[in-house]
C-alpha cells in the first residue's frame, strides 16, 4: 500500500509540497513557499512539516521538480527540522544553493543532481525525471517506482512544440512508461480553466523584438525573474536593437547569476550594463530587465514608476513592457503601478494592448487532457490548484476514461492499492507564517491584523496614592486624524477620569488600567463604530513624607 499526503499546494495555488509513503519510508515532492498578500509584515509562508513526524519513521529525500520558489523556498526550513538528502535538476540547484546560503545552511546541506531518464534511489523509491516545458529551464516530471506501482507527477507542465532552449516535451518516454503501466498520475492543474492554447514561448520573443525595436527611447521589461527561456530571448534582441541590459532588482540578479553560471544563459559580459551607470547610457542603448510584473511596492518596477530608483528613471519617449500575467488578486496593485508609469509620459504595454507579450507556463485544458491520455493511469490525483481548479481538473481525467479520480486537499490522506484510490484519514496541515527568517505566531498574526484594522490606543494616567487622577496623556494611530478630531480624544481623556473616580479609592493598578481601556474603547465605539486596540499604563505618585510637603 501506498500513501500520499499533501502538506501544501492542493486547495491553494503555491506553496507545493507532496509526501508519499511506503513501509516507513517519506519521500517528499517539492517543497515550496507562497506569498501574503494581508500587509501584515509576512515575508513568506512554508508548510507545516509537523504532521511528517506521524506519517511515517523517516523522511528519505526530498525530490525537486524544478527552481521556482513555490516549490523550493522552504528548503532551507525544512533543513533547520530534517537532516535529509536533496535531489534536484542542477539550473534548480543554483537557485537552492543562493537560497541555502541566505539562511546559513548550506554547508551542511546534501544536494545531488538529477538529469531527464536518469534513475536514482532515495531510500526504498526508485525515481526517474522526466523533461518538461515550463516557464524555467531544467523543468522535470517524475516517474517514482514503488512497491505497489509506478506513479508519475507531472511537476509545472505546458507542451511547447518549439522550445527555446532545445529541451523538449519528453512525450516518448512517457508512452513507455503507459505502456508498462501507470498506477497514478498527479498532474498541474493550474489552467485547467484555459481552453485555448497558450502558445509558445518564440512567440512572444517576436512581439517584444518588435515593440524594442520601434522605441527610441528606454525600454524597461518587467517579468518573472525566473524565466531564463526569456531572459535568452531579451539578450538576442538588446544585440540584435544594440542596445544594453541594464538588471533591475535582487530576483533578475540572483537568476541572471545562476544561468550564466550553469550555463543555461550564454550572455557576454559586454552585454550587461552596471545598473549603477544606467543615467549614463543614450536612452535608446538601454534594454532594462526589471522585477515587480505583480505590483510588488518595492519592487524596481514600482519604485520606477514612483520616481524613487536610485540608479534609472523613466518618462516620455519610454516604453515599459509588463511581460507577465497578473496573478488573480494583484490587479489593483499592477494597475496603480501602470497608472504611475502612465502620469510619468511612459508608453506602457502588458497583455491588455499586447497580447503576444507572454505566454502561460502552465498547460491548459487541451494539454492537461494529452498528459493524462499519454499516460493512461488506473487513478488520478489533480494537484497544484484551489479546490475549484482540481474538481474540475478530476472531472477532466473521468471525462477522459480515467475509472479512480480523487481531488483532495492538504492535510487529507490518500491510499493507493489495487483497488484505486480513497481517502484513508485527515490530519491537520497548517502554515508557517515567517517574517525576518523566524516563525511569526497564531497571536502575533491575530495582533497584527487587528492592529491594521483597528489601529491603537496608547494611554498614559498618572494618580496619587489616594488614586486621584492628576494627568491622562492618550495617542493614537491609525484611529483618527488627532488634529482634526481632537475633541475625540479629549472625551477619551474625560472618559477615562470618570471611569477611575468612579472606583474605590483603593482600586488597584490594574483595575483602574482595565476600566480605563473600557472607558476608552466605548468612546471610540459610540463615535466611529469600532474599537482600537488599547494599552493602558497607570503610573501612581509616591505619597509624600510631611518633611517633602513643607
């Protein structure tokens, strides 16, 4: 028997992470991060790996499908619990070494290579990568042997029949495989809305070639940092318009290190323009590669359109290319960053006036259908996705002929035997909220939010040792505007003066403190309908000896 449970990526798009069980034996797929979007201060969210301690005796590898930060960013958390075994195609191992190295863990990391149809162990699971096309180079799927079957996982997918970099979609190896039988399949579902095809990657090479060469002026690219298939594609065309490459935030620096370094992105060093020289380069020289495609505030596409970058400006005659989709929630955020560009005179070009300025990674419904007809398993498990993107996805795989389908989310365990696949139990699969590389507790998120919504109250109340009140000082922020409504603030203060002489005279500090912060948040809430957050502090005088009074 067979057992896969997800800690991350299925009922949520991100944050990927698949373990599979047999005797004893873990073996995780991926193990990625994903991003919140709240403004609470988060850097990132990882899985909770807790429920590994209970799934089996010991975690054998951890498997990665390729270099993208929902599928790698939590290594370097996961090593911090584990001692275990990394496997991974090598462009996916520059990135996880840079990452390593940011957390202090690399040095004693174990980090080994994969390469497409070359067979490796990880405890008792015998495990093949498979090329795919995806939106990054050295993308694989996995065909894992286990002792009840062969099981394939798809990884981040799309068909692209012309490939930039030579890797193609490896459809001949997954016919064998079929051929000798496929017990699962588990398989991306991200487009499975998609119906159409999304096209490949050469030809978006050809939209931007021309919307360069047409320009005068600068020209800055906003995109996924990630894609180095693009990144070739923007030094072929700065040779071909003359023009240099000026990187333009941390994520198009980290990437352009890596593939040069690996090899997967051949660029001459006379190609590349200090971003710190950009001001003295002719306008129509400049071929800007620059991070933020998704509104992120301080990301150089934001600070651009801000007037806030310290090595490179923007304005009329320019022409800005967002080369990437809006992830769904990042609208109003990418559209107040174009709106800036726009007021700056820049010429400003996404999917909206260029449709050809991006294609999708991900396979759409037509492909995700091919995959499953490549591979014709006995059961199917859609991952990668909200629980919308996998039932219908689970509902593609019966309409194909599939006879055992189960879309689950995370924390739900699966069994796989000869009879299928069902459900067996479920066990709690939370988050980890990080911030400045450590955990952020349930509480300290709860202040937070409420600190955002709710804004604070900060109350100062000075008394004597009868408890008679001689000062109350309160401030506040993110309540209200203490200029214009200070009369507000003065009817806390009143408040909070009656509230105390309301008490005995010998009322503690702490319930003078308490009845003050009752007395505060009811002001606030008959005036504006909601209460601060409050904090009280009661200061109490020394009582004076008869020498200190005369």
């Amino acid at each position: 028997m067979l057992r896969v449970l997800p800690l991350g990526g299925l009922g949520e798009v991100g944050m990927n992470c698949m373990a599979i069980e047999q005797r004893g034996e873990v073996l995780l797929i991926d193990c990625g991060v994903m991003f919140d979007s709240r403004g609470l201060g988060i850097d990132v969210v990882h899985p909770d790996f807790t429920p590994l301690d209970g799934f089996g005796t010991h975690i054998a590898a951890v498997v990665i499908t390729h270099g993208h930060e929902d599928h790698i960013g939590a290594l370097p958390y996961l090593l911090n619990r584990y001692d275990v075994p990394i496997w991974a195609p090598p462009y996916a191992i520059g990135l996880i070494e840079e990452r390593l190295r940011e957390h202090a863990v690399l040095a004693h990391a174990r980090i080994f290579p994969t390469r497409p149809r070359e067979v490796f162990e990880a405890g008792s699971f015998r495990v093949e990568p498979i090329r795919v096309t995806h939106s990054i180079a050295d993308a694989t799927a996995l065909a894992i042997e286990t002792g009840a079957g062969t099981l394939v996982h798809s990884g981040d997918f799309k068909i692209d029949a012309a490939p930039t970099d030579g890797e193609h979609f490896d459809e001949a190896r997954l016919a064998e495989l079929r051929d000798r039988g496929v017990m699962l399949l588990m398989s991306d579902s991200t487009n499975i809305d998609v119906s159409g095809p999304v096209g490949s990657e050469i030809s978006v090479g050809d939209t931007l070639q021309d919307l360069i060469a047409s320009t005068q002026g600068a020209v800055v690219v906003a995109m996924f940092a990630s894609n180095v298939h693009r990144l070739r594609m923007l030094g072929d065309i700065a040779r071909r318009c003359s023009r240099k490459i000026v990187l333009l935030g941390r994520g198009v620096g980290t990437h352009t290190r890596v593939a040069r370094r690996t090899g997967y992105l051949p660029w001459p060093d006379d190609l590349l323009w200090p971003d710190d020289l950009a001001r003295e380069l002719p306008r129509s020289k400049v071929l800007g590669i620059a991070t933020g495609s998704q509104g992120e505030p301080r990301a150089a596409l934001a600070r651009l359109a801000r007037g806030e970058h310290s090595t490179m400006d923007v304005g009329p005659g320019d022409r800005v290319i967002v080369s990437a989709r809006t992830i769904p929630g990042n609208e109003p955020e990418v559209q107040a960053t174009i709106d800036r560009l726009l007021r700056r005179g820049c010429d400003v070009r996404s999917q909206l006036t260029d449709p050809g300025v991006h294609v999708s990674g991900h396979a759409p419904r037509s492909e995700q259908r091919r995959m499953i007809e490549l591979v014709r398993p006995t059961s199917f498990l859609p991952v990668h996705g909200t629980i919308h993107h996998l039932t219908r996805h689970a509902a593609l795989a019966r309409e194909v002929g599939v006879p055992n389908v189960l879309a689950i989310e995370n924390g739900t365990v699966a069994e796989i035997t000869n009879a299928g696949i069902t459900i067996s139990k479920k066990v709690r699969a939370g988050r980890v909220y990080v911030y400045a590389g450590r955990e952020l507790g349930p509480e300290t998120l709860t202040s937070r939010s409420q600190l955002a919504e709710r804004g604070v109250a900060m109350c100062f109340v000075v008394v004597d040792h009868a408890g008679s009140v001689h000062a109350v000082d309160l401030v506040t922020r993110g309540v209200v505007d203490e200029v214009r409504f200070g009369r507000e603030i003065d009817q806390a203060k009143d408040a909070v003066r009656r509230a105390i002489l309301d008490l005995y005279a010998d009322a503690s500090d702490e319930t003078m403190a308490e009845h003050a912060r009752l007395a505060i948040e009811r002001t606030f809430y008959k005036a504006r309908g909601s209460k601060p957050v409050t904090m009280v502090r009661v200061h109490r005088l020394a009582r004076q000896t008869g020498q200190e009074r005369a």
